[in-house]
C-alpha cells in the first residue's frame, strides 16, 4: 500500500510546499506595500511637517487627503469612501498661446486659465454665452474697454473677469438693504458678482469627496438611497436638519447619495485626480454685513492720500492721532500683518505689501489701508516703505531673534486694535508676511459682529487624544478650573488669526483674550512642548470659542480668502496664495526641474545678513502629460496643480519687479545695516557727513 499511496503523498506534499510559498510570497509582498507606504509617508511628514509643531505633531497628510485625522480608529474606519469606481481627469491642453490665435484656441486657454482660477464649466459655459452674445451686439468685452472688466498686465485670467457681471441677485441684495443707494461705498458689490454667482444653499463641487461620518439616524444610505441629481441629494440633506445632515456625496454614475455628518460643515474637501464624485454641505448663515455708517469716494480718497502721506513720512507711524477725516467703521477692509522686523520677515513683506498694492487697484475692492505692526524697540528699515505702527514688544530680546518669533504678536495686535488706526474700516483682515495677493477679496467677506470669515487649519484640532493635554490648559485659563463650565472641545474652531475677516469691535475683544491665553501658554510648558509653533493659533482658537465670535471658514475651492499650493491645486473663490508649503518639482525620473522654497531663499548679489535683495525666481516648466511631474514626497502633480504654482511665481514675479532694490530711504546695504542697529537718525548723520 505504501508503494501504490506514494505518489499521491508526494503530490500533497508538494501542494503544500506550494501553499506555503504561495502565502509566504502574499505576506512578502504585503510587508513590501506597507514598508513602501510607511516610507513614503515618512518622507511626506520629512518635507512637509518640518514647522515644529511640539510633542503633538499633525501629519500634513491631513492638507494633502483632506480628512481629520483626530478621530478615533472605528470612526476613521466608517469614514472611509465608499466609493471605488473613478475615471481619469481629461487629457491636458496646449500651454502655448499666443494674441493671434483663432477663437477655437482661445477657448482652450480659457480653459486652462480655469484651472488655476477654479471656474466651474458651468460658468464657463455663461462666460462663453455672454462673449458671443456682446460680440454680436459689437461691444468688446473679454480683454476690451468694458467698464466692468479688470484686467491684469500678463495675466490670461484678465480675459475671464472682462465678462459683464450680472447684478446680484434679490437674495443677495437684501443683505445690503441697510445701505442708501445714494450713498457711495469703497466697493461696487456688483463688479464682484461674478465670484459669487455660482453660489448656492448646497455649495456643490465636482469632482469632489467629503470625510464625515453617516447621517444620524438614516438606515438607507449610499446605494440605497439613490437620487437622480446632486440637488436631490442636497435637499434630502436639508431636509433632515443640521444636527443629523450636514454634508453630502452623490455619484453621478450610480446615483447613489450619501448623507454625512460631520463635526463641521465645513469639512475639507477630498479632491485628489480620479474622484468623480459631487460633493456638497448645508453651510450655517453667514451674514453679511450691512454698513450702517459709509464714508463717500472723496473721504475715500483723502484716506489712501493719508496712507501714501504717512508711508513717505520721516518720522514712524505710531497713528494716535484723531483720524476725524475718515469716519469710524467706514464699510471698508484694512490689510494688517505683523512683523518682528527680522530680515526674513521683512523681504517677504515687501512683496506681499506690492502684490496689495495690485490688487486693491481692481475696481470695486474693499480694500482701502494697509498697516503693518512691527513689534520691536526700534524702527526699521521698512518704515518709510510700508505703512506701519510700531508697538514696543513685551520680548525686547526678540529684535535680534528669539524662540518663538511670533510671541509678542498677539499683545501687540491687541494693542493697536485699540488705537483709530484700527477702526479707519470696519473690518479688518489679518494676513501674514508669506502671503501673495492674486486678486481683491469680494466683500462678501465683510460679516455681521459675531462673525468672521477665516480658513480651516486641518491640522489644528484641538479635541485629539494627543492634543487634550494642552487643550485643557488654555480651555482652564480660557474658562476656568470648573470643568463642568466647560464648551465641548468639538466646539473649539480648527481656525488662526490669519487669514481672518474681522470687524474691528470684534477685534478689539478679541485680540484682548488671545493675548492672554498667548501669554498663559508661553509661561505654561505643557502648551508649549504639545503644540509647539503652533500654540499661538491655539490659543486664538480658544479666543475665539471664549468671546463668543463664530468663525466661517469654507473649504478650498469656495473659500474666498486662501489657498496653499500645492496641497491646493486650484485658485477657486480665493484671493490669497500662502507659500509656506515650499514645492520642489522633479519628473518620473527624479531629476529636479523647479522649486519655490521661502527657506533656502538667500537672495540676490549684494544680500547681506542684515537685507535680502530680491530677484525674480524661475518659473515651472509647461505641462508635459508624459513628464511624471511630482513633488518632493512623491505626490502627482496634476494640470491644474502646476497652473496654480505657476500663477504663485508670477505674482510673486511681479511684485518684486515693483520694488526698487533696497528699501525707500536707503541706498545700499550699508545704509540698511545703519537704520537697523543706530536708527534713522545716524543714517541721516551719516549722509550728511558724506
């Protein structure tokens, strides 16, 4: 019987043997995909989690997968996509053009210029309409002498916004039914109507997913809850309330509709390339501010006179004086950054300050002041070149570098939001140095006391486990040592003092608690070793949640204020570009081909380490479908990804070509290195000397 069994028992033992080897390869290759996942994504946080954020450190995965990661394990487990099927984004387009192309080919840079502005087709389609329509009746309206148009030199975009705007519509104008229409504003509401028409209650966006956990209380969901349009899917949302829905997906080639919750309305939005989902929310009201007292055109105008008066001044601008020439919460928007006067800070101003500049030109802007607090012992050599207001910082040690760069910023800002320099408009908005302005903000922006218009930080979340433990710290100096008096940490927004829209009654009480919980944090170690640089937008956070003023802060595309390239890959509704992010472009092969790093910026011939001479930088090479852009953790860098940085590095182009190479009231190095450690007045000592 062996003799006759023995190829069979062979044969099994080499099925075995095969077996085992089959399932030691699947566990090899498994262990291969997550040392290649782990590794990547290692190198992702290397590159772009470099800002120390303390002990408790927020991958960046959380910008580039616009997701939270501060919930728990089973809650991450439900919020994952239950979507699987994606089709490719559409081939790319030419990048070349040219003035003397056909109206076929303009039409496709049109289309490319929407990829950095964030246009919907759809409102391509009404741009497209309202051209053919203006062209029949002889009016040159894109790129032409349309009143209404605001063209930019250089700029593609400009043949976009020279479409007639339409007037805002009666639900829109009702928000300004305070306002005398024989009264003339800083802005012209309806020249900003373009950005604003596309939005609607459901604030759909295509191409889109959202995180969030399942509707409370739905059982049939997703597949079984198809609809046959996104604004289906919106309305069964509403329809449920806000504390049961408020987030949506829908599938356009299942119908399958998928009603969310989540902690915010205003989730961040997954856009990665292949989602060809519709993505909505239920946003709470955000309303607009209604002016109850407007200054004219000529107040106006005698108000910018002030600012290029005082910019031009021999003397710094600490403004005390009575402003009576302009009236008190004018409807107008005052730009303020703050600056310890450090070099590095101060040649990043510099081009933000003319990108301003640019963009206040655009009619109908809110924009009227810009103020640069500068808090240091002594001026610098900025004073004559940018309206600013020195305040002495509570850190004298920080003029020549400290720690914390930015601890004396928020005692500062309180301390000017107390002076009329802080109310020539009745709101303000808080930027930062590293900041390019593409465009005017629309004044959609402006909100009612008690509100603000900001951006969500999805690294900022003050409920995760490893956050608590400093949490309730600044919740203790913020609320008291009374737990039970405590708001739900959930409540706490994932927001920073910048960019946010305030009104500057807000600001004033405000600023006064954040300064506070700065402080309180500085001297408490636990704040600082768990969130580390970050701690300041903690504690404006807490601020925020402690004086009772409610932060709107809608996800890229439809936020109006900021985006971040390139974990952002499209302009959308914003107006500002945030560089922190540093891109460094290579092809499949590796070979670098272009960066945009802040950090590694030396400058120009002549830089010395007390001035940094700007110089234009390199722009992005044109889109190659088959080049394999990505960037330095890896990530893929779409069509519209690389548009939107190029669109960064010429603003930021253009701003320094309107700087002279040193600061006004300055010839050379020498005489900047002189301002900064003696004063104006040895400078001025020293030239008359020669």
């Amino acid at each position: 019987r062996r003799g006759i069994m023995a190829p069979l028992v062979r044969a099994r033992q080499r099925r075995k043997r095969l077996a085992v080897c089959a399932l030691c390869g699947v566990v090899g290759l498994l262990g291969f995909a997550i040392a290649q996942a782990l590794r990547v994504r290692g190198a992702r946080d290397d590159v772009f989690g470099d800002r120390d954020h303390g002990a408790f450190r927020i991958a960046r995965d959380a910008h580039f997968e616009r997701r939270h990661d501060g919930l728990s394990v089973a809650a991450r487990t439900s919020l994952r996509s239950h979507h699987g099927r994606h089709a490719p984004l559409r081939d790319g387009l030419d990048e070349s053009s040219d003035a003397g192309r056909d109206g076929a080919n303009r039409d496709l840079d049109i289309d490319r210029v929407s990829h950095a502005l964030g246009l919907s087709s759809h409102a391509l389609h009404r741009h497209r309409e309202r051209v053919s329509e203006e062209s029949d009746a002889g009016e040159r309206t894109v790129g032409g002498s349309n009143p209404r148009s605001t063209p930019r030199d250089g700029d593609d975009g400009a043949r976009l916004g020279g479409a007639r705007a339409p007037p805002f519509s009666d639900d829109a104008r009702g928000d300004l039914d305070q306002v005398s229409a024989s009264v003339a504003l800083a802005f012209d509401p309806d020249l900003f109507a373009r950005r604003d028409e596309d939005e609607d209650e459901c604030h759909a966006v295509e191409n889109a997913d959202v995180w969030a956990e399942p509707a409370v209380g739905v059982t049939a969901n997703g597949p079984f809850n198809a609809k046959q349009t996104a604004g289906e899917c919106c309305a069964a949302c509403a329809a449920l309330g806000e504390l049961r829905c408020n987030l949506w997906t829908w599938s356009p080639e299942t119908r399958a509709c998928f009603l969310k919750r989540g902690a915010t309305p205003y989730q961040p939005l997954d856009r990665r390339p292949g989602i060809t989902l519709t993505a909505g929310a239920i946003w709470p009201k955000m309303p607009k501010y209604a002016a109850k007292h407007v200054a004219s055109k000529e107040t106006f105008l005698s108000a910018t006179e002030t600012d290029k008066t005082l910019s031009s001044s021999n003397r710094n601008r600490n403004r005390d004086a009575d402003p009576s020439d302009v009236p008190l919460a004018s409807s107008c928007i005052t730009t303020m950054i703050t600056s310890n006067g450090q070099p590095y800070m101060n040649w990043q101003t510099r081009v933000f300050y003319q990108t301003w500049l640019e963009a206040k030109k655009e009619p109908g802007s809110p924009l009227v002041h810009f103020t640069r607090i500068l808090h240091r012992t002594r001026d610098d050599e900025l004073v004559r070149e940018i309206p600013t207001v020195r305040i002495d910082p509570t850190h004298p040690e920080c003029d020549n570098g400290c720690d914390y760069a930015v601890k004396d910023r928020a005692r500062a800002i309180a301390t000017w939001a107390t002076t009329p320099d802080a109310r020539r408009c009745s709101h303000v908005l808080m930027a930062e140095a590293d900041y390019l302005m593409v465009r005017s903000p629309p004044p959609s922006v402006m909100l009612q006391r008690g509100h603000t218009y900001g951006f969500l930080f999805g690294y900022i979340i003050p409920w995760h486990a490893d956050a608590m433990p400093a949490s309730e710290r600044l919740a203790e100096q913020a609320f008291g040592k009374d737990t039970e008096k405590w708001p739900a940490m959930e409540s706490v927004p994932q927001s920073g003092n910048a960019p946010q829209v305030v009104h500057a009654d807000d600001l004033a009480v405000l600023a006064e608690a954040w300064a506070d919980s700065v402080e309180f944090g500085e001297s408490d170690p636990i704040v600082k070793r768990v969130f580390g640089w970050v701690r300041d937008m903690y504690a404006f956070d807490f601020a925020l949640r402690k004086v009772g003023v409610t932060v709107h802060y809608p996800p890229v595309p439809l936020n109006k204020l900021m985006v971040q390239p390139p974990a952002d890959t499209d302009l959308g509704a914003g107006c500002l570009m945030h560089y922190t992010w540093s891109p460094i472009l290579s092809d499949k092969s590796g070979r670098e081909l272009w960066k945009f790093d802040k950090r590694s910026f030396r400058g120009g011939p002549g830089s010395t380490a007390h001035f940094t001479v700007l110089e234009q930088q390199t722009l992005p090479p044109p889109w190659d479908e088959e080049a394999g852009f990505k960037l330095q953790a890896g990530e893929a860098v779409t069509e519209p990804g690389l548009a939107l940085m190029r669109l960064m590095a010429e603003t930021f182009n253009k701003g320094v070509a309107n700087l002279t190479r040193f600061p006004e009231g300055t010839r050379d190095a020498e005489d900047v290195r002189r301002v900064r450690q003696e004063g104006w007045l040895a400078r001025a000592d020293a030239v008359n000397a020669v």
